[in-house]
C-alpha cells in the first residue's frame, strides 16, 4: 500500500505538474478515494462472478432434470401397453407388472432431487425394467449383465441405463431372439458402461449425427455430456452398440 502511495503521489505530480505531489491532507482523501473505488470494483466483480456461476450450476441443474424427465414417457407408455394387453388375458401377471411399474416409478420418484445414484441401485432398477419386457419377448429375450464389483458403487445419474436397454428394443423387429450384453468396468480412472444387442444397428444418419436421435438417445447424449469428461459413442457391432465414458 504504501508503495501504491508514492506511485499515486508521483501520478499526481507528473500528471497534475504539482512539485512535490498534493498536501498530506488531501493525498489521504485522494488515496482514501483510489482504494476504496479498487476494492469496491474488485468486489463487484467477484461478487458479479459468483452470481454467475450460481446461474450456471442452477441452470445446469434445471436442465439435468428436464432432460431426465423426458425420458419417461416412452417408457410409461410401452409399459401400460404391456400391461393393456395382458389384463383380460391373465390378470395376475398384468397385476404382477403393474407392481413392477410401480417399484420404478417410485425410485424415479425418491431420485428425484438427487444428482447421482449407484450404478448398483441403477442394475436392481434395469433389472425390474427387463422383468417387464420379458413379459413380451418370453424366451425370446436373453440379457447378460456383468458389472465389475469395483463400479457397483461408483455413481452416476439416476435413471441412466433404462433409455439405453430401451434403444435395444427399439431395433429389435423382425428379431426372432433378441440378445443383449451389457459391460460396465472402470478404465483409466472412468467407469466405462457398454450394451451391445443383436438387432439391425443404427442407421448411418444416426451414427453420423445428420439426423434426430430420438428423445431417448438425444437426450442421453446431453445428460452425459454434461457429466466429467461424459462421452456417448454409437456404432453398430452385429447390432447397436452404445458405449457411455464418465470420470469416476
């Protein structure tokens, strides 16, 4: 401070040709006046940079939500479907999936204001969603799953594999078996989440990104951007393959 003093007095000196710079008295008022106006503009500006910021990460959160939210409806919809056709038919089997429906829409539910959850919790949910679906396809389905025990806590966003499985259904007509495999490993500090099916692939559009995803794909595709280092790859290996990267 005191070296900006006797800079301010040379300032003052140089600039205004006053011989030996102002008096005392007014050298305090005119340093008092500097400094207060640096910090205030310095704290404006800090203050200017958190608010910033806080609308950054409110904004972001508001986004995460929506983006989770319009994942729902198709799955809601393909689910009382399934259970629309089952009612009449065997009642305690569409009893038996409603209960199913119901344990999802509720973990949906209690996930609801949280960020993360565990890929461990995320598996009992997929496997809940399979269950469903299974309902459908009979024998005609087959999912391996095979998670590496060190990820199982690892955490990621609620409700992050259902949209992926359900890409697989989405691809799977004329399929007589429909076969899906799903790896999730920890490489290089991520945690790396692959489901490959047997069904027709994406099409060149898709993988090119020339053409809308669908709700489900596109907006996985932003959630996940939105994660540490979050990537999603698409390619088609006998089928579609999704591969999902994420910092751990």
């Amino acid at each position: 401070m005191t070296i900006g003093n006797q800079c301010v007095s040379w300032f003052i000196e140089f600039a205004f040709s006053v011989e030996g710079g102002l008096n005392m008295g007014l050298g305090i008022i005119f340093n008092g006046l500097m400094w207060a106006t640096c910090l205030y503009c310095s704290y404006a500006m800090l203050e200017y940079r958190h608010k910033a910021s806080e609308q950054k990460l409110a904004m972001q959160k508001a986004k995460l939500q929506t983006l989770r939210y319009q994942l729902n409806p198709h799955f809601m919809f393909n689910s009382l479907n399934t259970i629309s056709s089952y009612i009449h038919s065997d009642p305690h089997l569409a009893d038996e999936i409603l209960h199913k429906l119901a344990d999802i829409l509720r973990y949906s539910l209690d996930t609801g204001e949280l960020e993360k959850t565990t890929i461990k919790e995320e598996i009992e949910l997929i496997n809940k969603y399979l269950e469903i679906e299974k309902t459908r396809f009979g024998d005609h389905l087959t999912v391996d799953i095979v998670a590496d025990p060190r990820a199982c806590d690892i955490s990621i966003p609620p409700l992050l594999l259902q949209p992926i499985f359900e890409n697989c259904f989405k691809h799977c007509r004329k399929i007589e078996n429909l076969h899906i495999q799903c790896r999730i490993y920890l490489e290089n500090d991520k945690v790396i989440i692959e489901v490959v099916d047997n069904g027709h692939g994406f099409q060149e559009s898709v993988l090119s990104l020339s053409h809308s995803q669908g709700t489900g794909i596109h907006n996985l595709r932003q959630r996940i951007e939105l994660q540490p280092n979050g990537k999603l790859t698409l390619s088609n290996q006998c089928g579609a393959h999704v591969k999902v990267e994420m910092s751990v």
